[in-house]
C-alpha cells in the first residue's frame, strides 16, 4: 500500500528535527514532499530539493487544475502547497511520503488518505517550553513571538484528531517514539 507519514505541530515544536532524523536513519523506506511555494528562492536553496518555487499565476493555475493536495495562502499572493505529483514521484521510487506541515495541512492530508496515511501530533511537554525554544531560537521578535504562541494554543485544540501524539520532552526519547511508530506504521 503507498503511505503517507504526517508530522505536524505548533512552530517551535521540533518536527523538522524528527523529520530529519527519520529521513536519515529510514532513507530506503521515506522521502521527504517538496512543497511548492510562490516566495522567491533564497540563495542556499536549490529548485526540486528545497521547494519548487512557482509564480504567482502558475500556483494559481495549478490550484485551478486541482493539482494540490494542500494549499494555503499564508500572506496575500504568499502560497505554499503540496502537489500531487509529488506524491506519484516518491511513491514511484517505492517509497513512503513524509510530511512537515502545520496542523490544518496535515489534518487535510489525512482526511483525503484516512488509513493509507499515520497523522502524528508532535507536543511541546508545554507552553512555557515552546516559548522558551522560540526565544532560543534568536529569530522572533517579541510581537511575533506571541503571535507564534496564540497559533500554538490554537493548534494544540487539534491534537485529539491525530492517530498519534508524541510528547517532545526529552529530544533522544522523541526521536525514538518517532521512529517506532512510523515502522510499526509501515510493518502494517
């Protein structure tokens, strides 16, 4: 059966970190989706492997065509989305898809998949520690800062939709729930 693996979580949360990981220690069985987004291309990222940057009105065409999974404008004329055929080109290398989406995208792509994908919730043990892993991060300003935090107060009313919840507390301990699960999921 083709799969799909859906991380979401609050920002801050470290879903990109637990992707990474299982991308590396299960590269024979996942492949991370490559989003496509209309922002312009900064100067590390390359075409195919960070995004597939689109203008404007292709993103818009496509949206039109139905070729997005999931889509979402998250600024005016700001889009970033899955695309179908991103999922045909991993499944064709018999592969499994990982996802790293927000709570909404990831519970979209359940609902199109329901049983063919495993939805996990990725929690921060707390709010106190997500915001103390933002200001960490040394990129918020405090104003965004609490915007961050009222959407992940918003997110965390969703984690009863997920299949799964892992709590990130101690990082080596998530990982390992992480990648229990996603083989258990896979064995299935």
């Amino acid at each position: 059966m083709k799969k799909l693996i859906i991380f979401s979580a609050p920002s801050g949360s470290g879903k990109t970190t637990v992707v990474k990981h299982l991308l590396e220690v299960m590269q024979d069985e996942l492949s991370f989706s490559v989003s496509a987004t209309t922002r312009k291309k900064r100067q590390s990222e390359t075409e195919g492997k960070d995004y597939y940057f689109l203008d404007e009105m292709v993103f818009r065409n496509k949206i039109e065509n139905l070729e997005f999974l999931e889509y979402e404008e998250v600024y005016k004329g700001l889009y970033y989305g899955t695309l179908f055929a991103e999922i045909e080109r991993i499944w064709a290398t018999g592969k499994a898809v990982v996802f790293d989406v927000d709570v909404l995208g990831g519970l979209a792509i359940k609902k199109q998949f329901g049983q063919q994908a495993l939805a996990v919730f990725l929690r921060p043990p707390s709010i106190e520690v997500l915001m103390d892993r933002l200001r960490k991060r040394d990129t918020e300003v405090e104003h965004h800062l609490q915007e961050r935090i009222d959407k992940a107060n918003f997110e965390l009313e969703f984690e009863s939709k997920f299949d799964k919840v892992i709590i990130n507390n101690i990082l080596s301990q998530t990982l390992m729930d992480a990648e229990m699960e996603v083989k258990l999921f896979l064995s299935i």
